[in-house]
C-alpha cells in the first residue's frame, strides 16, 4: 500500500509564507496530483491540481497567491503559499490519483494544519 505524508505546515502571520510538501512512500507513476483543505465546519475543497502533463488548475479564491508544483518520478507534489490570509486557515491534504486501464485509485495524506494568524 502506498501513503501520502505531507510536511511544511504550521503558524504563520497574515500576508506570510508557506511551502506544503507531499511525499509518497514509493515512487507511483500517478496521473493527478493536488491539494484540498477543510476548514473547521466546513466542507473540504479543492485547492489546486497538478496533472502529469503540466496542467494545472487553482480555486478562484487562491488564484495569483499559491503555486502547485510536482516531480511526478518521485512522486512529489509542492504548494507554495504567499499572501495567506486568516481565510486559509485549514488542515491540507494531498490527494493523488492513479488510473490504470479501467480502475482508478485515490490516495490521500493525513493532513497538516496550516493556521494563519496574528
């Protein structure tokens, strides 16, 4: 079984920095991979999204403000956050997925708690 780890979580103050990092256990040849976030009674939400192709995708609300990167041979997904608000406080979670002729699996990490405040 593969497991999804992320790091780079923490305490950061309004307009600060943040670089999430998701590593998985042995290198998967996966086709998407991404980040959601849920915040306390709320429902969780997709974030970013970064296929093997390069493609890349954002919610609106994080647009010109986070990047998504990977290194999809080591199966490695990034999120480098700038200009984070208190409205990004959330647990973060990597998602990856990997489609093999008809099947689909999707794998997800354990979360890292990113609070933005003063």
């Amino acid at each position: 079984q593969v497991q999804l780890v992320e790091s780079g979580g923490g305490l950061v103050q309004p307009g600060g920095s943040l670089r999430l990092s998701c590593a998985a256990s042995r290198s998967i040849p996966f086709n998407v991979m991404g980040w959601y976030r849920q915040a306390p009674g709320t429902q969780r939400e997709l974030v970013a999204v970064i296929t093997s192709g390069g493609s890349t995708n954002y919610t609106d609300s994080v647009k010109g403000r986070f990047t998504i990167s990977g290194d999809f041979a080591k199966s490695l997904v990034y999120l480098q956050m700038n200009s984070l608000k208190p409205e990004d406080t959330a647990v973060y979670y990597c998602n990856a997925v990997l489609t093999l002729w008809d099947n689909t699996n999707n794998y997800w990490g354990q979360g890292t708690q990113v609070t933005v405040s003063s």
